[in-house]
C-alpha cells in the first residue's frame, strides 16, 4: 500500500515543487462546457486546452459525460475531478490539469439534459469515436442501429445523437437560446457529420425542434492531433514518483498537440486562440495535410521499416537512410499535392512532424501503424500518387512505400507481425504479384489500376526489395 497521498483538492498543494498547478481557483468554476466521452485523448487534449484559459475566463469548465463506462468517473471523482498529464519529450514535465469540474454517467440521464439546456452551457463537445455517431455508409443517421431504434422509440435517450436531441429539446422550451456543437473526432468533415446527424434525428422525432436547430445551433468541424499513448501501471509508478501524489488514472501525451477549429461558433466562442489552438475559415485543407504528410509519412515509415527490422517510429527515424527518405518523400512528392491555405505553414508543419517522429519518450509500434493499410492507404498515400498522375509529376519515389506494403504482406507469419487487415483474405494470395494486387485488390482506384505508370513503378521497386539490404539501396 501506498504512503503517498492520493490526488485531490485537498492534497494539490502537497504536490512536488517541478509540478505545474492549476493557475485558477477551482471553486469559481462554472461548466460552460458538456464534453461526451472523457476518455484519455480528451482529458490529454481538449481539456488541456480548456485548463489554460479557465486563469482568464472560469466559465468554460467542463462538465464530463460518460455514455458507457463508468471507470473514469469512478478513479477521478474520488480525486475531485483531478489527474495528472505528463508530457513526453526529452524532459518530461507533469502538470495536473482542473478543467472538469463534473463527471455525469449514462445512469444521469436528467441531469445530463438538465445540463444541455442550462443557459451557463455555451459549447458542447465529442471524443466518442466513429461508431459513437450512428452513421450509415452514405452518411446519414443509421435509423437501424439499435440505440438509435431505442431512442426514437422514447424509452429515454442512451446514444450521443438521442442525448444532443433530448437536451436541444429541452434547451429550446427553458428558451435557453443556442449554442455550439463541436465534433473532435478523428474523422473528416466532422462537424457537418454531426450536424446531418442530428438535424435526420429530430426531424423524424420532432421537425419544429429540426427546424430550430437549423437555426440556432452550430457545428463547427474541427481536427484533433496528439500521440496519447495509453495509461499503465508503469505510468502510474513514474507519476506518483515525480509529485508525490498517487493518481488513479494519470494520462500521458507527446508535447505536440494541434486543434484546429472552423470559425463557425453560436454567440461567444471560447478563447482557444490564446492557449494555441488555431480558428480558421475551413478544416479541409488541414485535415488535408494531416492524412497525407503525417499520415502518408507514418505509413511508409511502417512499411519500409518493417522490412529493414526496426520496431518503433523513434527506431526508425534514427535510421538515417529511411530518415532521409521520408523527408524527401514530404517536401518533394506530398507537399506539391497540397492546396495553401492561410494558417497552414507546409515546411514548418513538416519540420514539426519530422521532430515528432524522432520522439524517443513516445513509444509508438510500426506494427500498430501498419495496421489496416487497405483502408488507410487510400487516403494516406493513394490519393497523393493520384493527383502526382493528374499533374504529370513523377511517381517512382511515392510507388516505393506501396511496393514496401505489397512486401510487408507477403512476409511470413511468424516471425512477422499478425496482418492485421480486413481485406487480409483478399490481400494475401495476391501480395506476390503487384499487378494483380493492384489490379485486384480494390484498395485502388480504377484510374491507377489501369495506369501502366504507376504499376510499373510500384514493380521496378519491388523487384528491388529482395532482402535488406536491398531495401536500403533503394531508398
């Protein structure tokens, strides 16, 4: 058993002298914020962000609702809502963080509505994943998902959209005025997701409540990044050694972190701004950038990676050669695929990408990373060699990643990681043949199946990945 005291209003000011503390008193707290799914990513990003604006304006705290699992809300209220963030770089610093001042649980159904329609509230926010939206394939609300089924029934709200809907619902008869909604979700077009979301449930359940909507709520996109490795006994350990304070759920992130919201707000909008979020006209062009230079950057780090038997992002970035060619691949063959935009500086972003990667205190698999790669591949990668076809602009350096991927699913299992894929039945007979899997496989689009180009560049360099060595030559 411990001797440390645990984490708590109490206990705060006990905590190590190199640990930073919440800057504002957190009995003047008032929840301007409902925030659904308080898991890790939020708790390490959103609500860092709130923590540094509450010294300024203590309006916006949250008010964190779990729609599933309790276990949040069970380590942490003990701790009056607060934990601990180490930030991981080459010194890792620690900061406890105060901005929820509220956790509510699915068994709340009231007072979580009760809260949607407070006057106080002015911004609600989602971290609930894809699956959280009830979405079909074409976009729309998913009318037979049985959470949706339940909550159109009027057995009582249970899914993220039935509970945006009963509190607007609410929120209009107390005639608290509107407010904002902000998806910060990791998918594109987020915002307007929610929206249609939202709007294709109430107008089955209530259209004058649609109508409403429409009118007075808005749904800004916005785009999520921070590596959040998730939270372990080893974690815990390092924390309480570090501020001398147990915590029950501590939560760790890289030092990188990046919101970047449309400006598309219902009366005030919070001053994110100030503590480095940036409110731009359109999310597009960052989200843009995001899939193909970090992401399209990861991926080929994977797959070559793999081959040349390194086992984390830090591990292969401190191989030079592969180092040199995934910088090469950003500047030269993704960068010129990219639209400008205002706010989105492409060379610094790839500096600061490059220095994320080379972050030896993230531990991040290359295994993990090349996970999917049928479904992430189109977007990472894919659509990159598309537009450098359109363009006339040479494929042969964009192709070597792909070839690294069609190699990476031959590999013999074990000693090689699991393939794991949804598409792996497919994937797997046709790997040794990268016509056939580009041709075949449906992870490309017809226009570059069909482009004797691009295949034959994605041939040329496979043909010269036989071994290690080899690899290495080619890059």
């Amino acid at each position: 058993m411990s001797e440390r005291p645990r984490l708590s209003t109490a206990t705060l000011r006990r905590a190590s002298a190199n640990v930073a503390l919440p800057s504002y008193d957190r009995t003047d707290l008032v929840p301007g914020i409902v925030h659904f799914g308080p898991g890790a990513f939020h708790r390490a990003h959103q609500a860092a962000y709130v923590d540094a604006i509450l010294a300024d304006d203590p309006r916006w705290a949250i008010s964190a609702v779990a729609l599933n699992s309790t276990d949040v809300a069970d380590a942490l209220t003990p701790q009056d809502g607060l934990y601990t963030l180490a930030l991981l770089g080459e010194d890792t610093r620690y900061r406890v963080i105060g901005a929820i001042s509220e956790f509510l649980t699915r068994c709340d159904g009231d007072a979580i509505a009760n809260r949607l329609a407070a006057p106080s509230t002015r911004l609600v926010t989602a971290t609930v994943t894809e699956k959280g939206y009830c979405l079909t394939a074409e976009g729309g609300l998913d009318v037979d998902h049985p959470a949706i089924r339940n909550d159109l029934s009027g057995a009582g709200p249970t899914s993220l959209i039935g509970r945006l809907v009963d509190g607007l619902s609410r929120r209009r008869a107390a005639n608290a005025g509107g407010l904002t909604i902000l998806s910060c979700d990791n998918l594109a077009a987020n915002g307007e997701r929610l929206a249609r979301a939202v709007g294709d449930f109430a107008t089955i359940a209530e259209p004058d409540l649609a109508r409403w909507i429409a009118d007075t709520v808005r749904f800004p996109s916005s785009m999520v990044d921070s590596i959040t490795p998730a939270t372990d006994d080893a974690l815990r350990t390092r924390v309480a050694a570090a501020t001398g304070l147990d915590d029950a759920w501590p939560i760790q992130r890289e030092t990188f972190t990046q919101w970047v919201i449309e400006d598309d707000f219902h009366g005030q909008a919070p001053p994110f701004a100030s503590a480095g979020a940036q409110i731009v006209a359109s999310v597009a062009a960052f989200e843009d950038a995001k899939l193909r230079l970090l992401n399209g950057a990861h991926s080929s780090l994977a797959y070559i990676g793999l081959l040349l038997g390194h086992e984390t992002v830090a591990d292969a970035m401190a191989d030079e050669d592969l180092a040199g060619f995934v910088e090469r691949i950003m500047r030269e063959d993704i960068a010129p695929s990219l639209n400008p935009t205002a706010g989105l500086d492409v060379p610094r972003y790839i500096d600061a990408i490059l220095a994320r990667f080379r972050n030896s205190a993230v531990r991040h698999l290359l295994s993990q990373i090349a996970w999917d790669g049928s479904q992430k591949l189109p977007f990472r990668l894919i659509a990159t060699i598309a537009d450098a076809r359109t363009a006339d602009r040479p494929v042969d350096r964009l192709a070597i990643p792909i070839a690294a991927w069609c190699r990476f699913l031959a590999l013999p299992r074990p000693p090689a990681p699991p393939l794991v894929d949804p598409l792996s039945a497919t994937l797997r007979p046709l790997a040794d043949d990268v016509n056939a899997l580009i041709q075949r496989s449906g992870v490309f689009p017809d226009r570059l199946a069909r482009d004797v180009v691009f295949r034959g560049a994605v041939a040329q360099a496979h043909a010269k990945m036989d071994d290690e060595r080899a690899v290495r030559a080619i890059l």
